[in-house]
C-alpha cells in the first residue's frame, strides 16, 4: 500500500492504489446542511486540497459513468445523494498570488481567473457552442468583475449549474498582514477594491447560475471586511458535525497500520503525543491527528524502517514560521510570552475577523486557534481554554522563544559548547554543565526589568527551549504521576540509544532577597520530588535521575540530586 503524502488529487489516489482514509460520508453531511454556500477552515497541510478533490470527483457530470470505479468501496458510493455528477465544477485557487503590491496582486488574480475559467470551458466544450470566441473574450478582458459575468451569461445558456470550489481564498490576505501593510489590504478588500467585486460578482451569480459554494482557507479573516459584498456563506468550521471531516481519528491512524502492516510496539514513538491533540467543536467526540505530519511519520518510517531522523516534517516548521511575522507588534509578543509560559490561555474564538481589529487579543489568539498553533482545551470560568495540542507544537513555541530572548539580547550560541553539555546529561548523568551554560549564557544577559516577572514557569520555558536543540530528549511538561505533576521530566528519544538517563526535575525560584527561605524551599521541593521518584512509574527504574533545581536571581543556582 502507498503513502499519499503530499498527494491531493483524489482520482489519482484511487487508480494507483494508494492508501485513502475514507471520508465520504461528510459529502452527504454538507448537503444535510440548509446553506449552500459555506466557508470551512482548518490549518494548513491539514487535507483540504484533498477533501476539496473529492468533492470535485463527486459532483462533476462528466464522471459521471465512473463514479462506481472510482468510489467504490467507499461511503458514498453505498448512499449517493441526489446531486451526485450533477454539476459543472468551476475551481479557483488563490495561493501562490503575487502579493509585493496591489497592481501585481490584481494581474495575479486575474491571471488565475482566467486560467481556471479557460480550462473550464474547455472541460466542459459540449456544452459551449462558442468556445474560441468566449475565449477570446475572455482573455482581451481585464475587468474581474467582467470576466465572470461573461462566465455566468455563457453558462445560463446551457441546462447545468455550476459548483464552485475556492481553494486557499485568504492565503494573499495573510501575506498582507504579515506585510503590515494596511492600506494594500484596504485597498483591495473593501470599497471598490477588486477582491470585494470578485466576490460581489459571485454573490449575484447564486441567483441565476452558481447553485453551491465551497470555500477553504486558515481563517475567516475577510468574512467582515467583505461586508455586504459577500455576507450569503455560513461558517461550518466549528461545527460538531465537521469535526473528524479532516485529520486522523485514532481508530483511523490505527487503520493505516494495520494496512501498513504495522504495529504500535513497532513504530517507537507516541503518535499521539507528537501528533494528536487537535479539537474543532468543544462537544467533538474525539481529538484528531495532523495528517500531514502521520503521513510523513508513516513514509518515512516505510522507507527507512526505524523512526525518522526528524519527527517534525519541515513543510510544518515552515508554515508555522508565519508565527514570528504575526509578533510585529509589542502587545501581540507580550501575549504570544504569556501563552508560552502557561502553555496556553483562557479566551473567546472569533468566528468573524476585521483587519482593523486584528490585534485584539480575541482576534489574535483566535488566529494561533485557525493555524493550529492552539486548540480546544476545555472550559475555565465558563470561558473556552485554549491550549497547545501536541509536542510538534510546543517545540515550534519553545524554538519561536529561544529564538526572540536571542535576538533582543544578542544572545550568541556556543553550539558545541550547548550540545555537550546536553550529552553530559544525557550520557553521563551530569546536569551542572548545561545548567551552567544556560546561567552564564542566558540568565546573566537578560535584564533586571525582566526579573521583575521571572517565575519557575520562565525558567522552565528558557531550559525547554534550549533541550529542544538536541534530539536527545522529549521535554515534557507538568508529567502527571499520582504524587502530583513534575515540573519536568526528560523522557529518552527513543532513537537515541547513546542516552542512558533521563530526568526527574523539579523546579523553584527565589529573589535574592528570599534567600533566608533557601534550606525551607528545598525541603518542600525534595518532599515533591520524593513523591515523584516513589510513583508506580518511576519507583523501579535504574536509569531516571532526579533532582532539585533551586534558582536564586539570576546569577545563582543550587542543585540537589534525590538518591
């Protein structure tokens, strides 16, 4: 069986026998809905090309006579609804636009609407008596707004209704807010700009020809600005029953093993904990899985037949990169800190955006929400808690961290140095180098004003960040063992067969001035720590060492080792 990573054209994962997660039956789910025109998100690399693909197989009158072959087997192809190969399907697809100014955007745009209207045309040509003059029109026009109004009155000379599908309809709204700048953004959303008219031009085409919409992206950042202009889709991205629509349940990672011929004891490390943890709706029956990043996982696990070198596919690290251009200004970086710290936050999802409010903080956080940086969590105090979903994740926060105490302090890494120090621990049991470099490299450069807020949760995310330039260990954070939650405990990768201890560590803090509290904070902490050590867990293991970490300002650190 193949691994479709990468692949999104539906079709071709069914003739070439490569393996296909069903997910069919939320074809019949959309037609259950009373709108016809829906926006639907989900992070990046999360299968929307894919889902889009089949809806386009699904609904397109010329495959008609294939539908038994290329569903077969398949949800759908045992309860096909009644619009089935019934539509002609008209698909646009904003990303890769160039975005460096509005006139370049606008030519880009256009371009695409051509090329995607020609090569509609010609897929459907019996239905078009004209075709060479449609087209030649087409191409000599350069009003959008003209373009597809050519478009609508060809196709109501026909009997078919068009279905129309939008691929990535913000991914040029996001360049621009990464850009900061706000009059481009203005300029072609709003008012007369060209984006506004295109979708205005769509708006009045369900009147007469486009009979369903289906449109994609990261975030609804354009519903408000759009206004009146395009106010007819409903947004089903949060919606219980769309929840598992893409992504991985458990029950299907564990059907792609099994035609993988895999078993869990053999793939080595937790997908759940790297990959799991994603939640759309806070009723949703369960959490689900990054496809991209198990597909990768599985592809490369295939080919190598051991774990992959790295567990995080870099497409993701470079997505997810967008991160440090959403921080251009001081109150969206002092908030991005502060879910850092507490690994996550308590706030509001909003499901309509306004570019003028883009630096709320409810607008703000619920864009990390849309690109998978956080995820559902629960309630706190009737309000909805945002969260990190999975360990791929957190490293992105922890390396976004290490990365910004860099470059505002012009922190300068010794990677040999940091590196060894790291193996030390790992290899000879040894904490006091790495925790000698973070003191003398980090700590003594940061500034007093930042020690006004320095607490066991900064120092934590500091040592997290650094430990994640190594593949030696999986930090993980507030481990939970019946004695209480360790503050960190290093688990072993389990590709690193060199490292012969991991960690138990327990972590406090004192301002110089608390230090007549020393011998008092350390009893409580070996008390803790003694719980941790004396849980089911750890109380056998021979090769976990633990210890008490004691901070005291900036410039000090006691360490006692629990025997």
């Amino acid at each position: 069986m193949k691994i479709p990573y990468g692949i999104s054209d539906f079709k071709t994962l069914r003739e070439q026998g490569y393996l296909y997660v069903d997910k069919t039956k939320y074809i019949e789910v959309l037609e259950s809905y009373d709108s016809k025109y829906m926006l639907f998100m989900r992070p990046r690399r999360f299968g929307k090309s894919l889902f889009l693909s089949t809806l386009s197989y699904y609904y397109d009158v010329n495959y008609k006579d294939e539908f038994s072959e290329i569903f077969k087997d398949l949800y759908i192809s045992k309860s096909p609804t009644k619009l089935k190969n019934s539509y002609l399907i008209l698909k646009f697809n904003f990303s890769g636009l160039n975005t460096n100014d509005k006139k370049s955007l606008e030519k880009s745009f256009r371009t695409e609407l051509k090329r995607s209207i020609t090569k509609f045309l010609y897929k459907y040509k019996e239905y078009f008596n004209n075709i060479l003059d449609i087209e030649e029109t087409i191409k000599s026009t350069e009003d959008i707004k003209g373009i597809l109004e050519l478009l609508m009155m060809e196709v109501n000379k026909t009997d078919k209704k068009v279905y129309l599908i939008i691929d990535e309809y913000d991914h040029f709204a996001n360049d621009i807010i990464a850009m900061g700048d706000n009059d481009f953004y203005r300029d072609v959303v709003r008012a007369a700009g060209f984006v506004r008219d295109f979708y205005e031009t769509v708006k009045i085409g369900t009147e007469s020809v486009i009979d369903r919409i289906f449109i994609t992206g990261i975030s609804p950042i354009m519903l408000d600005d759009l206004t009146s202009g395009f106010n007819i889709a409903s947004n089903i991205t949060m919606d219980l029953d769309m929840n598992e629509s893409l992504g991985f349940t458990g029950e299907e990672v564990e059907y792609i093993m099994d035609s993988l011929g895999l078993k869990r004891k053999d793939i080595g490390v937790s997908l759940k904990e790297y990959y799991n943890g994603y939640l759309f709706n806070e009723e949703g029956k369960e959490r689900i899985y990054n496809p991209d990043m198990v597909l990768y996982y599985f592809k490369e696990f295939m080919r190598r037949k051991k774990p992959p070198k790295n567990l995080i596919d870099d497409n993701v690290k470079t997505d997810y990169g967008r991160l440090n251009r959403l921080v251009s200004n001081e109150e969206n970086r002092r908030m991005l800190n502060e879910i850092i710290l507490n690994e996550g936050i308590i706030a509001d999802i909003v499901t309509r955006f306004s570019f003028d409010r883009m630096y709320d903080e409810d607008y703000f956080v619920s864009l990390l929400f849309y690109m998978g940086l956080l995820t559902m969590k629960g309630t706190k105090y009737g309000k909805p808690k945002l969260g990190m979903p999975n360990y791929v994740i957190k490293k992105i926060f922890w390396e976004y961290f290490e990365k910004s105490l860099k470059r505002e302090y012009d922190i300068r890494d010794k990677t040999e140095e940091l590196a060894k120090s790291i193996w030390e621990m790992g290899v000879e049991g040894e904490i006091k180098p790495f925790l000698d470099y973070i003191s003398k490299n980090v700590f003594k450069v940061l500034s007093n004003r930042d020690f006004i807020k320095f607490d066991e949760k900064y120092i934590k995310v500091v040592l997290f960040s650094y430990l994640t330039t190594s593949n030696l260990y999986r930090p993980i954070s507030e481990r939970e063992v019946e004695n209480g939650y360790i503050d960190i405990y290093l688990e072993k990768d389990i590709r690193m067969a060199e490292v012969n201890y991991e960690w138990i560590i327990e972590l406090k803090y004192l301002k110089k001035s608390e230090r007549n509290r020393l011998e008092e904070v350390k009893r409580e902490g070996l008390k803790q720590l003694k719980g941790y050590v004396d849980s089911r867990e750890f109380k056998d293991r021979k090769n976990v060492k633990h210890a008490l970490i004691v901070f005291i300002g900036k410039d000090e650190y006691e360490v006692v080792e629990y025997i």
